[in-house]
C-alpha cells in the first residue's frame, strides 16, 4: 500500500469529500446518455475543491468495475482522492495511477466468484441472463425483464448461495443482481479511503439513490439523495433533492456548499 495521502481539513468548508453514487446519481440508472451540462458543473467544482479546498471533493463510489468508475471520476475531475468501485472491492488512486483490490480478499473467495460466474454462463446465460463484464471480485446479472430478474432468478441465485455456502451479499438493485462478497461493502472501502487519505469521517458527506447506499449513509456525516432515490432509502437521508441523478446531485451540493 503507497503512504498516505494527506488531505488536511480545511476550515471554509463543513466536509472534505463527498462520496457519490454514480447510477441514480452521476449516471441514468438504465444506461441513458450522459447528462454533460451538469456533469461539467461538477467538474468546475472539483476543480475549484481540488486548489484550494474550499468546498469538498466529489468521489464516486460505485459498484460498477473499476475502469468505468475511473472514466466517470475523469470526467468529473476528480484527481487526487482514491476511488471505488465494485461494490468496495478496488480502489483506484488517480494522483499515482495505482489499482487496490481489497486485502482482505482471499484465493477462496476469488474461487466462490469464478464458480459464481460458471453458473451463469453455463445456467442463466440459456436463460436469457448475461452477466455485467470487467468485474473479478463480484458478479452483476442482468435480464432485460426485471421483474423476471426480480422474481425468479434472484430467489434462485439466493437459493444456490446458501446450498454452496458461498460468500456473497445477494442483493437486487433497479436492475440487477448483485452477487458481492459479504464483508466487502462501500462501507468498508471508505474505511480504507479514510485510512489513506487522514480524513475524519466527521468531515463527509454522502449521496446515494438505493438501499445499497445504506452502506454510504453508515459512514459519513450527512447523506443525501435526489428526488428518483428509492422510497426506502429517502428516511436516512439529511436533505432529498426536488431534482432527478445528477441535477439532484448538484443541487445537493449548493445545499451543502
């Protein structure tokens, strides 16, 4: 692991970093185009946030594969401060070009994912379910009928975890289901980004749209969502956006600029 990153609190601004969903948040939450306008708002803000510390940095922290995570977090300026991706299983450091698979994943568990995968390639694949590439600590299915997704294969995938005992968190989102190690969460990998870096966990915020994003809301000091977040999620959070994805998210931001 490099030393860390030193991000020394500042005093103008309530929060250091604000950890950010990217589907639902940064992105459309089904794969619809960009939304450039704002997303470049965002940018201008970090690029201000990055000089001189005045506002906080904006981080996405997704369960998408790394590499994409990494694409969103370009576009987005976010130069200096470790990123998340897969759930909490990597973390990428843009200012060192550097990729972090959790330590605490072992040969086991990358033999669990791997049979995971085997499963649906030679099982659901026929089913008309594929699997979300570029990911190698977690497996993401995909049906293009959620509700089938919903109802049948993910009582089935759950069924099958727990007859092999394998080590995953079955979890259905919008759109997929998410097979992700147990202990791994974006929890966790905001403990390891607070490591790194020397920030307090006092001096976050955060801005999630799915119960998925609990694992956020336990970790920072204020969370918030945009108005498409799912019902159950919008209770835990500090402020809930009138905006939709990212235009919430930037409105959210001047709440807590």
């Amino acid at each position: 692991m490099s030393e860390p990153t030193t991000h020394a609190a500042n005093h103008t601004s309530r929060f250091d970093a604000v950890i950010c969903d990217i589907d639902g948040c940064l992105g459309d939450e089904h794969g619809g185009p960009l939304d450039l306008e704002p997303l470049q708002q965002i940018a201008a803000w970090n690029r201000i946030a990055e000089s001189d510390r005045s506002r906080p940095v904006v981080v996405p922290c997704s369960g998408r594969p790394i590499s994409y995570v990494e694409a969103i977090a370009r576009h987005i300026a976010c130069q200096t401060l470790p990123i998340i991706g897969e759930m909490g299983a990597w973390i990428y450091f843009p200012d060192v070009n550097r990729h972090e698979l959790d330590p605490s994943i072992t040969r086991g568990h990358r033999e669990a994912v791997l049979a995971m995968e085997a499963f649906g390639r030679d099982v659901l694949a026929g089913e008309g379910v594929t699997m979300q590439p570029g990911k190698s600590a977690s497996v993401t299915f995909w049906h293009e009928h959620t509700p089938h997704l919903r109802d049948v294969v993910f009582p089935r995938v759950e069924r099958l975890v727990g007859e092999r005992g394998w080590p995953f968190r079955v979890s259905m989102t919008v759109a997929y289901i998410n097979c992700d190690l147990a202990h791994v969460s974006k929890g966790t990998a905001i403990d390891r980004f607070c490591a790194h870096t020397g920030i307090d966990p006092a001096r976050l915020a955060g801005i999630g749209d799915t119960t998925s994003d609990l694992a956020i809301r336990e970790k920072v000091a204020w969370f918030g969502c945009p108005e498409n977040a799912q019902e159950e999620l919008k209770p835990h959070a500090d402020a809930v956006s009138n905006f939709q994805q990212v235009r919430g998210v930037v409105d959210l931001l001047n709440r807590i600029r």
